[in-house]
C-alpha cells in the first residue's frame, strides 16, 4: 500500500496492490483508534492495483482537524496500516 502525497491538504490517493483476490477493507482512522471513515468495505475485488481517493471528510462528510490519521487495509494477505499527515 502507498499514499500520495504524504502530508496533504485536501485529499489523498491510497493505492493497494493486492496479490489474491478477496475482499477487503480500508478505513482511516484517528489517533486514538476511532474510525473517522470506511472507504471500503467487501467487494471481492480481483488481485492487481486499487486506488482510492480519501477529501479529509469524516463519515458525516464534515471536514476533518488536522494531525495524524491512519490509513488500515485488512486483505486476504493480512493488515497494513499506515500514516498520513493532514494539513489545512
């Protein structure tokens, strides 16, 4: 998984490579563990490169603080996570 641009202002690209189809997850979340917003959720997509495109919007689709959020994939090869930097 990678993130483009890492710190951002207004939205950022995650893109997943995943090597077996299935389904999978990604949400970001805040510091604490909270989930601000599911960006997907199942899907059974194919194996290959996914992108997704997180506007700092909350579930609400309220404009988030900024700080440190958490990008977390759950694939059928496992979990990652990783940082991203907001800043308004």
């Amino acid at each position: 998984m990678s993130v483009y641009p890492n710190p951002f202002n207004s939205k950022v690209m995650i893109s997943l490579n995943i090597g077996k189809g299935g389904d999978i997850e990604i949400g970001i979340y805040d510091v604490n563990g909270r989930l601000v917003k599911q960006l997907f959720k199942g899907g059974n997509l194919p194996k290959g490169t996914h992108d997704f495109t997180w506007d700092a919007t909350d579930a609400s689709s309220e404009k988030i603080t900024s700080g440190i959020y958490f990008v977390k994939a759950v694939t059928p090869q496992g979990l990652q996570t990783l940082k991203l930097v907001y800043l308004k």
